[in-house]
C-alpha cells in the first residue's frame, strides 16, 4: 500500500505535491514501483494535527482519486474518518475506506461502507490524534488492543457490513509508547486471532527516529527493519512511503516466511 498524502502538513511528506497532476503522477509512479494499494488521504493524522473541514478535505483528495481511477490497475484507498469524503471517494473510484477510528469519529461512515460494498480498514487508536500521544498508557497493552479491535469488528459487522471485506491495523504509533510500538513488531502474530487481514503502517514513523535519530525523509532503513519484522509476523499489507524499496523488502520477508496460513 503506497502512502500519498495530498496534505501541507503530514510528517513525512506534506507539501511535497502541490497539484493534482503532481499527486497522481506520483500515484501512477508507485503503481509502477509495485505498489498495489494506493491511499489518498488530505488530513494528517500526526500526533497533534487539527481536523480539517469536509469541503476542503474533499478538494484535496477528490480530483485525485478521480484522476488515478482513470487508468490505474491498482485498488484505490482513501485514508479518512469522514462519511461524506468516504462516500465520494467511492464514487469516485476508491475501493477501500483507510479509517484511522474504525468507525468511531463519524456515525455516518459505517452506512457508507456498508451501502457501497467496498473495503474498510479497521484502526486501533487510542484518543484523537490531537490528544494521542499526550500520555498514552496500557496495563496489558495487546489484551486492551484485541478486544478493543474486536468491539469495532462487531460493531462493523452489527452494522451490515460484510466480515469479508474488513481488515485490521493495529495502528502503530497511534496512542503508543515506544514500548508499545516495538511490542506489535514482537507480537504482531497475535492479531490472527481476529482471523482478519493485518495491515501494518510503520513507515517513517517516529519511533524510527526515536531508535535511529534519522528525520523523516532518512528513515527508509529503519523503515526496512520495521516492514521486514512486520511481513515475518504475518502482515499482509505493509503501509509505506517508499514503495520500490520496500517492495524488495516484502518479497524477500515474504520468501523467508513461507507461505502461511491465519
């Protein structure tokens, strides 16, 4: 799954397309890399980022998605918390919601998934990414996580939505400790037991730089020890910014690990 952030103000990589031609060449260029998830998202969720409004997030992240969907082979994603971004994403040609609340933020997104049949990506988060980071803690931090998790699945299920078409993200260094990041890539395994695809978003993220002292933009070879780590423990898709590197990373983890089943 290629990141493209249509944002002025993601970690990693916001700003860096200033148009939409920029961004969806960027899309085709990923594609190309071997990416075969693409996720469009026009907010940033770092730790201390305010919400943005629908209309402005629909600019962003609308012409995009519309503009890869017109020759790309690749499933279209799009990352957001919004029932209305979600619904015109759809129509506009995204297969999966990328929902960083599972569910929660907007009462509204489950109805639009459910009605449009498509993918939802099911992310543990403690707080918002306002207040997340502020103080996270846990007692038994995967217990918490599994049945926290397991509350969103069946409440994704209650709502109509096919069991099928939903996956999980444990979602690293969203209300996590260093500790707690580094604990996921140890036992990220345990999540089979939600008998749901994993998907797994280390890149560039802080922890790396906390390890590593790398900024964003150098954190590519910590970045590969993360993804590594993550497909050995039974990832199924990898979230990442630098798509050919990590593509390699993948394939190799992937033949070490051998074929294996949830």
């Amino acid at each position: 799954m290629g990141i493209l952030n249509v944002t002025p103000d993601s970690f990693s990589d916001g700003g860096a397309y200033r148009t939409v031609e920029e961004a969806v060449a960027r899309g085709f260029g990923m594609e190309a890399e071997g990416a075969a998830i693409l996720d469009v998202g026009g907010e940033s969720t770092r730790p201390g980022s305010m919400p943005v409004p629908v209309d402005e997030e629909m600019r962003r992240v609308i012409p995009v998605i519309r503009g890869l969907a017109a020759k790309t082979k690749a499933v279209i994603s799009v990352d957001t918390t919004k029932a209305a971004v979600a619904g015109a994403a759809v129509a506009a040609g995204a297969r999966i919601v990328n929902d960083t609340s599972a569910l929660a933020d907007d009462p509204e997104m489950a109805g639009v998934v459910r009605d449009s049949g498509c993918a939802v990506v099911l992310m543990h988060r403690r707080g918002s990414p306002v207040t997340m980071q502020e103080a996270p803690y846990y007692d038994a931090m995967f217990d918490e996580l599994l049945a926290e998790l397991t509350g969103r699945i069946d409440a994704a299920e209650g709502s109509g939505i096919d069991p099928e078409r939903i996956l999980v993200d444990p979602g690293i260094g969203f209300g996590k400790r260093l500790c707690d990041n580094l604990a996921l890539h140890r036992h990220l395994d345990r999540l089979r037991i939600l008998r749901r695809p994993i998907v797994f978003g280390p890149s560039r993220k802080s922890f790396i730089g906390t390890l590593t002292g790398a900024p964003p933009a150098d954190r590519a070879f910590g970045t590969a020890a993360a993804v590594a780590a993550a497909v050995l423990r039974g990832a199924h898709v990898v979230r990442v910014h630098d798509v050919k590197e990590m593509r390699e990373v993948v394939e190799v983890a992937y033949a070490i690990r051998g074929e294996a089943s949830w």
